[in-house]
C-alpha cells in the first residue's frame, strides 16, 4: 500500500497506532525525503550548468500540507500531497487540494480550488493547475479565472508564463473590466501593461454599442481598443462605423479611424475617408484624405481631402479638392470650389461655395466666386462675376439665380448688367442685354429670353437657305426672343423699339459686339473633370460700356441701309420676326 504521513512545513507527524511502526514510517519518509530532495537539488543545478538562458530558475517550496504520501509503482518520483496544500515560488504563493509534488523535476501538479497570489493584485483560479518551476509556465484547466485589479479573465484553458508575466487561452474566453466585456476564441493578457490581445470571433460589448472583429488590441486601464482588422461598431438603429485600422476610446467614445473607413448613420448619412478623427458622443467628424460625405436621401455626395461634419446642426464642409455631386436624376450635378458647405435647417437643404466655384451639368455649366443653394425654393445663385452655359448660348449678369423645377432647369434670373450671348459661328455672335433677362428653359434646352431695360439687340437673321446677309441692332425697353433648335426663331420687342438694319459687309465683326459684350468660352467646364480646373477669369468691360454704345445707337443715327423702313416695326405692334 501507499506510503502515508502528514507533513506541516519541515515537520512530520505519524500516525496513530504501533509507536515503533511510526518511529520506522517517520525514518522511512525522513529518508526518502532527504533522497528526493537532494535528487532534484542536483538535477536542477545539472539543468542550470547546462543552460545559462535558464539562470533564472529557483526552487519551488512545499509549505504546508495536512498528509503526505508515497506511490512507487504508480508514481515513483511524487509526492502526493493532500488537504490545504501550499506552495511558494518566489513570491508566488500557490493553493490546492491536493497535488503531485515532483520536487526532482521542480514542477508540479495540483488539483481542486487552484488559487495563485502574485502579490496583492493579481488572482488566478481553477481546477487543475500543471506548474514548472523551471520554465515559470502555469497550465491552468476548467473554471479558470484570472483577476487583476478590475479586470477578469475567464476561460477553460488558460496558460500564464510568470517570466513573460502573459496569460493566454485558446479555447474560448472572456475579460471583463469596470466598463466592457469581450469574448474571443483565442486571447492574451498581460498584467504588466494591462494589454489583451484578440483573434478569431472577437466580441466587445458596451453599454451603448457592440463592437465586433477578428483581431483586436484592447487595454484594460484606459479602455482604448486597437483596431488592427476588419471591424464593425455598432450603435443600435443609429450607427454603424466600419473600420480596419485605428482606434476607439471606448470610455470617451472618441475615435481615430484609418485605411478607407467608413460611418453609416441610420437617417442615410454616411462619411468616409482615409482618416477620420470622430467623436460619437459629440456628434462630429473631421476627416482627412479621399473623404466622401454622402446623403443618400437627398443624394448629394460631398468630397474633398479635408472635410467636418456636425450630426446635431446637420452641416457638413470640404476643402482642399471640394466636390458636390447631386445625383437624383440621370444628369448628376457637379459642384467645385475651394470650400464647398451643406447644411439642413429643420426641412430644407442648403448649400454653399466660396471661391472659385465651377459647376457642370449636361444640361448648363457655370463659374462664379461665390453660390448659394436652397431646396426651399430650389434657387441656386451666384455671385460675383457669374456666367451660365447652355448648349451655345452664354448667359452672365452681376447676379444671376438659377431656378429649378423638381431635378430640371427652369429658367435663370439675371440681374445687372446682364448679357446674353449666342454664337453664331466663330466670329459672329447674337445678343441681348439689359437690366434684367430671365432666360426660360425646357427640356434642357433655351426656349425663350425676357430682357427688360435698356434693352439692346444684336442678331444675324437667317435667310431661307441658312445664308445671312444683314445684321440688327435695336434698342427698346423690352425684348423678346424665342428660340428653336437652338436659333433665334422669332423676336419680340416694345412698340416704342427703333434700330438698324446693316448689310452683313457693312459693320466689321468688332462693330457687331456690344458694349458689355465678353466671350468666355475658355472658363466653360466641358466635363466633369474640368470643375477643377482653374482657367484665368475674362476680363469683363468697364460698367457703363453698355449704356455708351447705346448712346451712340440711338435714334438720331438710325437709317436706313438695306432701302427698307421700320415702318414695318410700327405696323405690326413692335413685333418683327427674324428670318431664320
């Protein structure tokens, strides 16, 4: 039978029965003892001599026990241990029921209520514990936790190496802090710095949010998690951020987020860029590089390498290559200029630009240095030297609105010294302008132009066969022209209008121009690309050009050179139709 005595320390104590049965037991396990304890001595220090990394190795101690016993057939070279045992290793105290000490080998086994002190901060338990000595490697199995100060570990299998200070498991575990619980497969904890790290199924779970990955560094002191792999944040029914790299204070909620991520908001607001610095609690982003800020119920994108956005005022901005595009209909609109603003006051979007702003669309194109846009009233208006194309026709006033019926243009409202051009071919050019022109749009073509004040007209009337042979210059209070295939179709001017009819050979081309009269085909945006470009502006006639060339072209100068009279204009109401 197994050999049996209880130990306490250094000392033994026999067992009731025959006094020299026990005096022999107490020889017996004194020697063996002795032997045992010499035996590891030496093996340990051969192991030490042996390897220089492992200088390090000390001496595990059995301190208390309340029984001890031998096994040599089953167990030749342990010594089994039973009730409140406790060892010590350096200044590691470790508890158990019940172990196998193989003191030769400086490692042990130790079975039931598992309890490791490391200090006064850090606790680990379980139900079965393989110890070595040598190595500092702690094999803990079934109902294994971990505490360090707030923090637990929970698991089946954890490993803790005492040299590195690092508990990992494989199996499955959690750790839970004063704020957070997380769950991976596979993870690894270290006391020293607070760190853990995560792979495979990674789960945070927060009180306001989920966050969920493959690989994941977490620090267990500042609650700040490395974001380090494919991951998604979750708000419920609010937002989702999905990121690959950065990282996400999970206490303050702030977050710097890198590599292309992306915020999906749940009113279908999203923001993207190359890196995103946001703050959820706050409601704000500020993003840097390829940032997109996308509205997908207005369908507006807004770009640029620099741009904020604001959840609580609903305002976003962007500089440094702004864009905006709206693409609610088949014709998108691009937008650029040095910073681009939206905005949304309770119902209704807005939109600024500021400097240099350039706009394409299909349909119309655009420069200014200055816009403002409102789906209030879906008016778009420019300032500051502003010019609108559309198809041959160039359109610019000191103030012009663009007027937008649901995603079409309607018509465009000019204002001051306002021009309206048409091109003929490369040296001749239609033209009108006022105090006011409205200029009336359907189905993305002009259709008909209002002018009012001052009016003055110059066209080039088309003959049957496409042929022009004269041109007219008029001035009235009030004009209008109606347009077809793109070319004056009929004109329509006050009774009180008087002007000339010129041989087409008679008035050299520069004689033809009004005095307000710019050619700025150069700044046009041609695509959407060319919304960047930043061609030199035209250089625009002094004010008061216009009302000079009107003086001159007054009554008093009218005659008449192709032998016809305007008494024609007088019989029919002021209403003379061009031919085209």
């Amino acid at each position: 039978m197994p050999e049996q005595a209880n130990c306490r320390g250094n000392r033994f104590q026999t067992i009731r029965g025959d006094p020299e049965l026990n005096r022999l037991i107490r020889i017996l396990c004194f020697c063996a003892l002795l032997s045992a304890t010499a035996a590891a001595r030496a093996q340990l220090s051969k192991s030490i001599a042996a390897k220089p990394e492992e200088t390090g190795a000390t001496l595990i101690y059995l301190e208390q026990c309340d029984r001890l016993s031998f096994d040599q057939e089953r167990l030749p070279d342990a010594q089994l241990l039973h009730g409140n045992v406790r060892f010590r290793h350096d200044s590691v105290l470790m508890y158990c029921d019940s172990a196998y000490f193989y003191e030769s080998r400086n490692s042990m086994d130790a079975f039931g209520n598992i309890r490791i002190e490391q200090g006064d901060t850090l606790f680990v338990y379980g139900d079965l514990l393989f110890y070595n000595g040598n190595t500092k490697l702690a094999r803990l199995r079934q109902n294994v936790r971990m505490i360090d100060h707030n923090t637990t570990l929970t698991t089946d299998s954890l490993n803790y190496d005492r040299i590195q200070n690092l508990a990992y498991y494989f199996t499955g575990g959690t750790i839970r802090d004063s704020l957070n619980t997380l769950n991976s497969v596979w993870g690894q904890y270290s006391p020293d710095s607070k760190e853990a790290f995560f792979k495979q199924d990674v789960r945070l779970e927060n009180p306001n949010f989920i966050m969920e990955t493959d690989t994941l560094i977490y620090n267990t002191e500042n609650h700040i998690a490395d974001i380090v792999g494919p991951t998604e944040i979750i708000y419920q029914e609010e937002t989702n951020i999905y990121s690959t790299r950065g990282w996400y204070d999970t206490n303050t909620e702030k977050s710097m987020l890198l590599d292309n991520s992306l915020i999906v908001h749940a009113d279908g607001k999203t923001l993207r860029g190359d890196t995103i610095f946001y703050d959820k609690k706050a409601k704000f982003g500020e993003s840097f590089s390829n940032v997109e800020l996308t509205d997908s119920v207005q369908k507006t994108t807004l770009y640029g390498d620099y741009c904020v956005y604001d959840e609580i005022k609903e305002t976003g901005l962007a500089t440094r290559k702004a864009l905006l595009t709206e693409w609610s209909s088949e014709d998108t609109l691009f937008v650029h200029a040095d910073t681009l603003a939206t905005r949304k006051d309770s119902v209704y979007n807005t939109m600024y630009g500021y400097n240099n702003v350039r706009v394409f669309r299909n349909d119309m194109q655009s420069v200014c240095d200055s816009m403002f846009y409102t789906d209030r009233d879906s008016i778009m208006s420019l300032y500051y030297e502003p010019i609108m194309w559309s198809s041959n026709n160039q359109i610019s006033a000191d103030f012009i609105q663009i007027h937008m019926n649901g995603n079409e243009l309607d018509h465009a409202h000019l204002q001051g010294s306002a021009i309206a051009i048409q091109q003929e071919d490369s040296i001749r050019f239609n033209q009108l302008s006022g105090k006011e022109i409205i200029a009336y749009f359907h189905e993305k073509e002009l259709y008909k132009v209002d002018v009012n004040g001052n009016t003055e007209t110059v066209f080039f009337p088309k003959e049957d066969d496409g042929t022009i042979l004269v041109i007219n210059k008029l001035i009235s209070s009030y004009a209008q022209l109606f347009f077809k295939d793109r070319k004056i179709e009929k004109a329509v001017f006050a009774p009180a209008a008087s002007g000339t009819t010129y041989p087409l050979e008679e008035l050299p081309p520069e004689e033809t121009l009004l005095g307000n009269f710019f050619w700025a085909e150069q700044e046009r945006p041609q695509s959407k690309n060319d919304v960047f470009l930043k061609p030199e502006r035209t250089k625009r006639p002094e004010k008061g050009a216009a009302s000079a060339a009107a003086t001159e072209t007054a009554p008093a100068k009218q005659n008449i050179k192709t032998g016809k009279t305007n008494e024609n204009n007088r019989k029919t109401g002021g209403i003379r139709n061009a031919r085209r």
